[in-house]
C-alpha cells in the first residue's frame, strides 16, 4: 500500500517553469517565450517527437551554455514514451490500478538512455552556472525541471516508487523556492498542483502516512493550481490543460473537461490523443482516423 501511495504522490509530475521580468529571450529562454522553442513545444503536443528534437538541438547549437535546451530535449523523450504507453489519457488517468501502480510492461530502453543522458547534460550546465550565481533562475529552472521528469520516468515507467520519491521532493523544493521570488510565474504551479491534487485524493490513511514525510495534500487547491497554468502558462500551458482535463473527469466536473479538451483539439487539429479524449467526455462516438 505505501508503495502505491508514492506512485500516487509521483506520478504525471513535471517540473515548473519560473520566469523573471527583464531577461530577454536569449538569455532567460525558460522564462521568456522563444519563438523557436515555442514551435518546437507545440510540435510535441502534436505528437512530431522527432521534428521537435530537431528543433531543440538546432537552437541548442546556437545556445551551447543554456541548460533548457538539454531540457527540452529530455522532454522530447519523456513525453514521446508517455505517448507510446497511452499515461495521458483516461484509460490511464481513470483506471485505478494503472494509476496506482504504473504501466503495464517496460518503457523502451534506448530512448529512456536519451532521456538520462539529455538530463545529466543539463544538471551540468546548470550547475556551472551556479558557480557564477547560486541564485541562477535559469539553472533553478533546469534543476527543478530535471527532477520532476526523472521522478515521472520512475514512477510511471520505470516503478521505482522510492527512488521517484527523493527526486519529487528535490523537484518541490525547487518549485517553492522560485515560486517565492516570482509567485506569478504560473507553469510552476504544475508541479505543485499535480502533487496537491493527487496526494489530496487519496484515503485519510494514506494522507496520514504520507504527513509523517512532510507530503500533503488537497485536491480543490490542486485544480486550481492547475487552472493558473491552464490560463496563463508558458510552454507548459497544454500539458496542465490536459493534466486538468482528465482531473475535472475524475471529480465528475463534466462542463470543464470537455472545456479544456475542446480547446486543445482545436489548437492541436493534429493531435488524436486530443480529439479522442475530447470525444469520450462528451459522449460522442469515436471517429477511425483518417487513412495515411
């Protein structure tokens, strides 16, 4: 039971993105939206894994001393192996034992190696620039990040509930911090609300448990968490509607699921995760995707 309840407390995390008025998009990319990186996200969202890397790297070219490019990167990774294993949908998201415990069989070892060695890359560029600034947002934001998609990856993919454990803690931590210099930096809201939500839940047990470990939880707070991203974030924007989406499904909020799948469809046409989830919370028959 206690190892369910970390998965619990872990899974669907990813790190917050905290932004810092005055840098220019060259030098603060995590903070300030890049056109080259915002197309590169939104090519993730529709599901080009591949053409994104291509955009990231191509930018990390140019930006050899940024740690978000490598994080970008490793994104690619982790959400290409997400959508391969179907987490984000609500045949994960509502079947209680794929939710507790993780996926069926194992993720793909070569592009999980990608995905360790693209975050290994930006912990390094990180830290360096934390030698100059231990306050660097940039490298704040890397760190923070990289623990919240190494938590996903154990948890999720890899069912190593106690090892994802220690890298959500380090990820929170991080987001609070940031979020104290910059609370209206809101992509970072994800990875608390993510956390809020899930822990809060659970059964009184489990939350009693899970308190003597300095983890709480409430899911009203989560949601709304969720809702700031939802509205006003950076690259994370889709990702926390999603996230929402399948949130408001398991609390029955019906008007605001299909909301938020409605918009995504209609910014990501391309997308079936999308227009199929929207489909399924609102009731209508699934179409058969067009032939290639």
């Amino acid at each position: 039971m206690l190892r369910r309840t970390y998965f619990l407390a872990l899974s669907l995390l990813f790190g917050p993105v905290i932004g810092f008025a005055g840098d220019t998009p060259d030098h603060s990319p995590a903070f300030t939206a890049v056109s080259e990186l915002t197309a590169g996200f939104d090519l993730l969202y529709e599901q080009k894994f591949v053409e994104a890397r291509e955009v990231f790297a191509s930018w990390q070219s140019r930006h050899p001393e940024q740690p978000f490019a490598e994080v970008a990167i490793a994104a690619s990774y982790l959400f290409e192996e997400l959508s391969r294993q179907g987490v984000l949908t609500s045949d994960f998201f509502l079947n209680e034992k794929k939710f507790l415990r993780g996926i069926d069989g194992k993720p793909d070892p070569e592009r999980m190696t990608r995905f360790r060695e693209a975050l290994a890359q930006a912990r390094q560029l990180a830290r360096e620039r934390q030698k100059t600034d231990p306050k660097d947002g940039e490298a704040l934001f890397a760190l923070t990040l990289a623990a919240g998609m190494e938590s996903n990856e154990e948890s999720i993919l890899q069912k190593r509930h106690l090892s994802a454990l220690r890298r959500t803690k380090e990820a929170n931590e991080y987001a609070k911090r940031l979020l104290a210099q910059n609370p209206e930096a809101t992509d970072a809201y994800v990875a608390l609300g993510m956390a809020n939500y899930i822990i809060g839940s659970l059964g009184p047990a489990s939350r009693f448990t899970l308190w003597f470990g300095g983890i709480h939880g409430d899911k009203k707070l989560g949601m709304e968490q969720l809702a700031k991203t939802a509205e006003n974030g950076l690259y994370l924007k889709p990702f926390a509607k999603i996230v929402l989406a399948l949130a408001a499904r398991r609390e029955k909020q019906d008007a605001l699921a299909q909301k938020l799948l409605r918009e995504l469809t209609e910014q990501y046409p391309g997308n079936e995760l999308f227009a199929s989830e929207y489909a399924k919370a609102s009731g209508m028959p699934l179409q058969a995707p067009p032939a290639r």
